[in-house]
C-alpha cells in the first residue's frame, strides 16, 4: 500500500504519507500547513491514526516557510503540553526531517546572525508599514521547530552526514521498509546558491536596514529560501508518489536525473505528484509536464499569492491532451484559477477531471 492523504491546508501544505500494509499502516507527516491547520484538520488525521495504534515514523518539513511550519508547531506544543499534565500525546514520532535555515546556509551562523540583526533593526519601521518580513518569522519558526524537536528527544535527520539533508547525503534510497525514499532535493549546489543570494541581499540590505525600505522587505518575503525544499520520491512496489515541496521543477529534475530516475527517454511517470510550490507558475514551465508526467496532480492552495496560476494550470491540461492521456486533478480549494480553467479549457476536451475537497472535510486520499 502507497497513498497520500492531502489535508486540507488552505494556502499551505500538509500531507500524509501512508505505507505498509492495510492491515498495520505506517504513516509520514510532511508540513504542517499554516496557523490553524493543526487545529481545524491535522490534529482530526493524528487523533485517527493513534486510535489504530499508529505513530508517526516520520515527520518533515520541507522547509523553513510560514505555510508548511506552523502546523508542526502546534503539533510539537500540544505533545510537550500532554507531557507536563501526564497525559496521552496526541501521537509519538520517532524521526524529524528538517534543514534548519542556519544549517543550510553554514553552521558558523554568520548569515543568520547578520539577518536576524538587521531584520530587528528594521521591524518596527516595517511593521508599522505593514510590510514585516514574513520570512523572517519563518526561519524563526523554522529554529523553534529544531528545539522542539529536541526537547522531546525526537531523533533529528537520523542517518544523514552531518544532519542536513541533501540528494548526496545518501548514495541509496532511505529504507523504511516496505518504503524507499529517494532524496532528490535539495542539492548541495542549491544550498551553496541559497547561501550567495543571502549574502549578496544581506550586503545591500544591511546598509538601508534604517531607512526600513518596504521594498526590499518584500524582495525578502520573495527570497523565502524555496532552494532548500527537501523534495523526495516515495516508491513502494510499483506505486509512486513525488513530493516536492516548494522546491523548482528544473532542480527537481535535475535531481531525478542525477538519482538515475529518469528513464532512457529522460522521463519519468508517477501515480500522484503533489505540483511544486502550490501550482506557482514561477516553479515549473510548459517542458515540465513532459518530463514530469502523473495520474493524479496535486493542488494544495486556496488562491492566495495566485496559487495555483492559471498559465500554470494551462500548461499541464494542453500537455494532458497532446499526451492524449486522462488525469484527475485534485485541488484542496475551489480557486479562480481552476473555475476559469474548467471554463475556457472544458474537462472532457483536454482529458482532466478535477475533484476538490469539499468544505468541511479534513482530508482528501489518493
């Protein structure tokens, strides 16, 4: 058994991978979504698997942004919480994946030492224009997870060469057996980029940080370190699943590639591909639905920041048709963008069938 349970994260993500058999599933958390996720929906999903005696083998975040962060979070104080009463936690977890901003941009703490230096020196001149950095939180938020994680002594990044998690800290696939998990971003190219353009930000910031420029405060929350999106292909018999964060299609295929996942025609087909970066046109173009090619899409976004895009959308319905395949795309939100799709480009013409969680549902599985 392979299949993903997609909860309902609004403009976040928060998925759920389930593994193993029917008969004793395995589970992975990957993203907890944003501020009230945890609350409305995950925490429903977790009470349901601990009911059938599950745990969490896993959970992940793909990286230090707002959307994918604060749901585990929650979910780490609200265990903390149960411990200090006596109480049954809501669920174990016996690993957590995640790339600290400091360990991606150097563990000598340079970076984040000046970044958080000058964001302080300029956050109360930003808030009151209402333009504070949401990144800022988020690499806050991305530390606060980290300390969680080790004040329940949950094992971090178990396994990987000097605890960060990139497509060369393991030659193989990580085996959780019946599970192989293939690493395919970020790459150690991508966390040596990520830490130039911070540095190259932090030289022109640094000398404007007291003139508060709400322009450059939204260059960074454009900046939001998407480099590092720990990106994965979960396989388990002849079932695929790609996850990829926020993360690009062409680093994204650039580590299929170097994996040696893609076929002899520099392809590959999967069951169900969550889009990268909540169906954002800036992640992926028209040649990635032919490289990148899958029975079922996954859209998690409620419109916001206009995601998913339309041209985004565009691409993967045209290159359905020219494939003269049929797919189902499943989105969490009823958006623009996909009311305008089902419009202008009809569903029975381009081979696609869109399904969307209903209101008030947790979750949706594929």
């Amino acid at each position: 058994m392979l299949r993903l349970r997609v909860v309902q994260a609004e403009f976040g993500d928060c998925l759920i991978l389930e593994y193993g058999t029917l008969a004793r599933p395995k589970y992975i958390l990957i993203d907890g979504g944003p501020t009230g996720t945890y609350k409305k929906h995950l925490r429903f999903e977790l009470e349901r698997i601990r009911q059938k005696g599950g745990c969490l083998d896993l959970a992940i975040l793909s990286h230090v942004d707002n959307d994918h962060v604060i749901g585990l979070l929650e979910m780490m104080a609200d265990i903390a919480d149960a411990r200090s009463a006596g109480k049954t936690e809501i669920i174990p977890i016996q690993a957590l994946w995640h790339n600290a901003f400091q360990q991606t941009v150097g563990g000598d703490g340079e970076i984040a030492g000046r970044l958080d230096f000058s964001l302080s020196s300029a956050l109360p001149a930003l808030s009151f224009m209402g333009s504070a950095p949401a990144v800022a939180f988020g690499i806050s938020e991305g530390h606060r997870l980290l300390l969680a994680g080790q004040e329940l002594s949950i094992p971090l990044n178990p396994g990987f060469a000097e605890a960060i998690i990139t497509t060369q800290a393991v030659s193989n696939p990580v085996l959780l057996k019946p599970l192989k998990l293939w690493v395919v971003g970020p790459s150690p190219d991508n966390l040596q980029r990520l830490k130039k353009e911070w540095l190259e930000w932090l030289e022109k910031f640094e000398s404007r940080v007291h003139f508060a420029d709400e322009v450059e405060a939204e260059k960074i929350d454009r900046s939001v370190p998407n480099l590092s999106s720990i990106m994965l292909l979960a396989v388990s018999g002849r079932r695929k699943i790609l996850l990829t964060g926020d993360g690009r299609g062409d680093e994204l295929v650039t580590g299929l590639e170097q994996a040696g996942l893609l076929g002899a025609s520099g392809k590959l087909h999967v069951d169900v591909l969550k889009l990268p970066h909540h169906g954002s046109a800036r992640n992926i173009n028209r040649a990635f639905f032919d490289t990148v090619t899958a029975n079922t899409y996954i859209l998690s976004a409620n419109g916001r920041y206009n995601n998913p895009d339309l041209a985004a959308l565009i691409w993967l319905v045209e290159a359905v048709r020219k494939q003269k395949r049929r797919v189902r795309i499943v989105a969490t939100n009823d958006t623009d963008a996909s009311r305008l799709l089902v419009r202008e480009y009809p569903p029975e013409e381009y081979g696609y069938r869109l399904d969307v969680l209903q209101p008030g549902e947790h979750s949706i599985v594929i």
